[in-house]
C-alpha cells in the first residue's frame, strides 16, 4: 500500500494546477491521472473480491477501514481535477487560456488596420502604403461593480498633405518616423446601477456618434469626418480627455435614455478643462436616436506661443437611424470662440445593406475650421465587404473641394482647388 501512496501522492494535483494553459504540462497531467485511476479501479475490484469471497476453511478477508477510506477519499479527489480537466477542454479546446492575477476575468482583443492610399491633386499625385494600426484591447473585471478598458496602439502611419504655397495642390505623403505607441484608452469605471456609473482615466470624449464608435473594425471609413481629423487632435473637440466621465442609462416605456457628462483636460492643452456632455434618446423599435450635445474649455491658439489659449463653447446636435438594411448618420456642431474665428462642421452619411456582407454609402462633408483659408467640402462614396465577422474590406473614392478666398489673406488670394483620392483598406479584429 506504501507504493499506492506514493503514486496517489503525486497525482494530488490542486485546480490552481489543473487550469494552467501549458499544454504539455495538460498532457502530462491526463497521463498521470489515467494511470491511477486505472490502478484505482484494479485495486477497488480486489478489494471487492476479497470481502465477497469466503472459504469453508479460511476466514473471510477483511481489510482495514482506513486503507479503504483513503482509497475513497482519493478516488473523489482524482475525479474532481479529471472534472475539472475536462471542463477546461470544453472552454478552450486546442486554443491558449489566458488568466488574469486578481481580477475575476480578463478579455483580450484587437484589430490590424491597414490602407494604400492614392492622392491625386492639380499639380501632382502621390501613392503609399499609408495606414498601419495595431491595437492590443483588454478589459478586466475587477469585482462587482469595478471594470478597467485598457486599447494600446502600435501606429505606423503617413498622412497626406500638401507641399505647395497654398498646400492645396500638389499632394504626398508625410515621412513616416519610427511609429507611435500611444494608449488610445484606459479607464476605470464604478458602477452603482445602470443609471449611475463613475469613469476616470483616458477615454473617448463623448459627443456624436462615429467619434464614440471610432474603431476602424466598425466604420465604414476609417477616415473619419473632416472635424475629427487629424485624430486625436482637438479641431472642433478633442478625439480624448483625459479626467473623469459620469455616464448611464435608464429605459422608459417607450425608449431608453442614455447620458455622458465629463470634465477633463486635453494633452494638447494640458493646463486648461475642457467639459461637456450628451443626452440621447432612442425611440423604442424604431432605430431613430437623436442627441443633443454642450461642451466648451479652451484650445491652443496655432498662432501665439507660450502656452496661451482661446476659450470656446461647443454645441452640437447628432440623429441615427439604423433598421433594416438602412443606416444613416448625420452630425452638425458649431463653436463659438472668443480669440479665433468660429467653427461650423456638419456630415450626413446614408449608408445601405445590400446584404450580410456588402454596405455600399456615400457622405457628404462640410468643414470651415476657423482658419480663414475657405471651407471644404468632401464626397466620399464607397463599398464595404465583410466576408466573416472578423474582416472588413474597403473600397473607398473621395473628391475635395477647397473653396476660393479672394481677400483678407495676408499673401492675397487663393484659388479654389479639387483633390482626388482613393483608398483601399482591410481592418482585422479578434
């Protein structure tokens, strides 16, 4: 019985063990728990013959109490690690698990996004393998009502601009340096109910509608409208805050209701609050919600050095609707501001379902921010193919148009210009 023991003894494998991702270490484990629970069996139907069998001339065997509650006592716990073996196989098949240290569960994911794009203006044209983007998503849970998001991004990118005396006219490419890795996200969030739920850290400032819902696995263009370019910049309102943001939601009879308010600071203007907020209500079944957007701090002024900044208010109004093979955004926000000239942004993008895979749509775009060089107005038409739930292929044409100033130039006028561009892009998600 001693090698018994010495068998059984190590086999006694704890769940800790028992839900390593190692495979190797699975494999072993499975083979050492076969070979004792094949001796087990064996040994249990010998225990069983012994106590059955009797003999006119010898005394029934019988063996001590002990030995057989040890037996027993191992048996169970061998077939709780083989349970639990097998539940683990059922979650993750021939895939890696992933744990977490402390908190009660982690999800990971993420996207590859990546774009040639051709520029095509008056005095010239460029090409480039411009778009780079991988971003690692995590969140964890860290209790009840405690969560953290964490999107890190590994950016290799060159954005199109222009290199003639009115940089509207002859397009190529910025030289890309080594790559950025900014982290894109990362918040803590307290919930106390649906209504009521506390974030701080770096998050999604929340005004409209395809700056919320900006990762490239779900747009349509991955370019998004001209007032949130370049992005993460703060042309009518900063891409991100960094601060804190109290936000929730509550369902009527009709509806639900949806508000975001936060306070923060823009890393362009480290030293100034930028505020603000949304309400949205969506209308039952429907697929119609309206929002109603307030905002104001400050922002840099491009002209002054040293730090000074020009104070705005933002206001701004968002409608969606999205049923059927419909889905149709539009967004309009105007600031007024007191050292700049104001700005006014507004896109309308209808888009249709041709079916589960292919979207097909078109957005026009209007822009003036405020720096007194004409306004612009962008047609984008494209077609979206999603040939598996993970993988979005992009075609996508777009004509710009710069408008012409004629005065109040400080090197005289400028010509109106039109701007070609065209643009394949495919965005990966896991």
């Amino acid at each position: 019985m001693s090698l018994l023991g010495g068998l059984l003894a190590t086999t006694m494998l704890s769940p800790t063990y028992a839900q390593s991702n190692d495979e190797s270490r699975l494999a072993e484990l499975e083979s050492k728990l076969s070979q004792a629970l094949e001796m087990i069996s064996s040994l249990q139907t010998e225990i069983t013959a012994l106590k059955n069998s009797e003999t006119e001339n010898v005394e029934t065997l019988s063996i001590p109490e002990e030995t057989v509650e040890l037996v027993q006592e191992n048996t169970e716990r061998l077939e709780v690690v083989e349970d639990e073996l097998l539940e683990l196989e059922d979650k993750t098949g021939d895939r890696a698990l992933v744990q977490s240290f402390d908190a009660l569960s982690l999800d990971i994911g993420g996207f590859l996004h990546s774009a040639v794009t051709h520029v095509d203006g008056r005095d010239g044209s460029a090409t480039s393998f411009n778009r780079q983007t991988f971003e690692i998503l995590m969140r964890a849970q860290l209790g009840e009502n405690w969560s953290a998001f964490l999107a890190q991004a590994f950016i290799r990118e060159s954005a199109p601009i222009f290199q003639d005396d009115e940089q509207r006219t002859d397009p190529t490419f910025q030289i890309p340096g080594a790559g950025i890795s900014p982290t894109v996200i990362a918040w803590a969030n307290y919930k106390a109910s649906d209504a009521l739920n506390v974030r701080v850290g770096r998050f999604i400032t929340p005004h409209g509608i395809i700056n919320v819902d900006h990762f490239p696995a779900i747009l349509l263009d991955p370019e998004q409208p001209q007032f949130l370019r370049p992005f993460g910049g703060q042309s009518m309102f900063a891409n991100f805050m960094t601060g804190a943001n109290i936000h929730g939601q509550t369902f009527t009879d009709n509806g639900r209701l949806k508000y975001d308010l936060y306070v923060g600071s823009f890393v362009g203007n480290p030293e100034s609050f930028n505020y603000g907020g949304r309400v949205g209500y969506t209308f039952g079944d429907t697929g119609i919600t309206v929002g109603a957007n307030l905002g104001g701090g400050s922002r840099v002024r491009p002209s002054l050095i040293g730090g000074q900044s020009s104070d705005y208010i933002l206001y701004g109004a968002d409608l969606l609707y999205d049923k059927g093979p419909i889905l149709w955004k539009s967004e309009i926000f105007y600031t007024n501001e007191d050292h700049l000239s104001d700005r006014l942004a507004f896109y309308t993008q209808p888009a249709y379902r041709l079916n589960d895979q292919w979207t097909a749509f078109y957005r026009f775009d209007f822009f003036d921010d405020g720096n007194d060089r004409g306004n612009q107005i962008e047609h984008a038409v494209g077609l979206n193919f999603v040939p598996t739930k993970n993988v979005r292929l992009r075609g996508i044409a777009t004509f710009k148009n710069f408008e012409a100033v004629e005065e109040g130039l400080p090197n005289g006028p400028i010509s109106e210009a039109d701007v070609r561009s065209y643009q394949l892009s495919a965005t990966f998600s896991f």
